[in-house]
C-alpha cells in the first residue's frame, strides 16, 4: 500500500456516495428544481436530514421563503436531468420545461415531486446555520413515498436486471456510480443506522 497526500479541496470526494437528489421548492406558485448531493442524516428521532445549499442559488432563496422542500430521488434514466438541473438557474430558465420533467402535488407539504423520481422524501425546516460558504438547512422529514420495486423492507433492492431502479450515486462533477453488490454483516448495529 502507498498512501498518497490529496489536496484539502478533494476533501467531499472522499465522502461521496450518497444518491443524486433532485430537490424541489414552491414559493408563491413558482416551482424551482435544483440537483442537491450534499445531503446527510443528523438524527434519527426525530428524523432529520442536513443539506447544505450554496446561497447563490435560486432554490436557496425560494427555500429560505417556503421552508418546506421535496427531496426526489432519481433514478438511472434521469441522469442527463440530473445534470442539466445542477449546471442550469430556475433565475435565468424554467428548467422543468428544459428537462420535461413531470410534477406531482406533494401530500404533505406545498413543493411537488418529480413524477419520474424513484423516491420523495417531503421534508420542512426546523434549523440553518451557515459556518461556510453554503447554508446548512436542518430539515425534519415528514412524508416518504417510494417504489415498491427499489425500494422495500428499509432497503434499496438494487435489481441486476433493472438498472433504472437504482439511484445515482454522486462521486464528483458529472460522474455518479450504481451501486453494485450487497454485503451484509451478522454483527448488529446500535442504531438503526
Ligand atoms: C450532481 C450535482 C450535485 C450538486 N449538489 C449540490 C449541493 O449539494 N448543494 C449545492 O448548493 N449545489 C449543488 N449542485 C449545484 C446546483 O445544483 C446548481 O448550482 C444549480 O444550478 C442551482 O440551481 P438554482 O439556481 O435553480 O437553484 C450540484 C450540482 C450537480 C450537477
């Protein structure tokens, strides 16, 4: 083994591996959608997730305004979405015209889910801190909804032969992973992490 010294601006490639989200706001009728990857659990009862949004970005206002949001979880085929939706404003274009993605109402909140998406996590705001330079919302999940065929029995199925029930998993830039082989381990874990 050689362990080679990375430079301190690589240091979020090294935790990659959580799923592409396609995040959703509405704020006054207008409906924005930005691709989110930074996203983490901060507690398990109640349920929260943090997710850090860069303030330049339009969703970060209209998020900061609504206070409630729709974390989609895409799948394989939307991969090409997911990137137009991480390079493009809702300031300066409609992206949902531009990716023909479908909306749905929320069931619980007043942002919309991605039809096409395979997941929908409906989430509100219970806290921001910003100790750099994005803003790191607490949100509290209030609603999940999710794909019996990716997703059951508190796991992702991961079918070998379905990829576009796999979610897309950010390694950096424009490269994402599927997620290949499932391991499980007999020792059991404290919390249900
Ligand atoms: C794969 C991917 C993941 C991204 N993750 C984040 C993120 O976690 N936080 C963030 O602020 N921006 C992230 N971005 C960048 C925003 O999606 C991008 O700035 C977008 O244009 C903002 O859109 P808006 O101005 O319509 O809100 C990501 C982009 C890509 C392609």
């Amino acid at each position: 083994m050689s362990q080679e010294e990375i430079p301190l601006n690589q240091f979020q490639r090294l935790v990659a591996g959580r799923p592409a989200c396609l995040l959703t706001v509405r704020y006054k009728g207008q409906v924005n959608v930005m691709t989110l990857s930074w996203v983490s659990p901060v507690s398990s009862e109640p349920p929260l997730l943090g997710m850090a949004i860069h303030p330049s970005s339009y969703t970060h206002d209209m998020f900061k305004r609504s206070q409630e949001c729709v974390i989609n979880i895409p799948g394989r085929p939307l991969a090409e979405q997911v990137v137009q939706c991480g390079s493009v404003s809702g300031q300066q274009e409609d992206k949902l015209a531009l990716t023909h993605l479908q909306l749905d109402n929320g069931r619980r909140v007043q942002a919309p889910w991605i039809s096409e998406c395979l997941a929908h996590l409906e989430c509100s705001v219970v806290g921001t801190v910003a100790p750099g330079d994005h803003t790191l919302f607490v949100v509290e999940v209030v609603g999940i909804w999710a794909e019996s065929g990716a997703f059951a029995n508190g796991f992702w199925l991961l079918p070998d032969d379905a990829e576009e029930l796999h979610p897309l998993i950010h390694l950096g830039d424009t490269s994402f992973a599927l997620l290949g082989k499932k391991i499980t381990v007999a020792a059991k874990p404290n919390e249900g992490n």
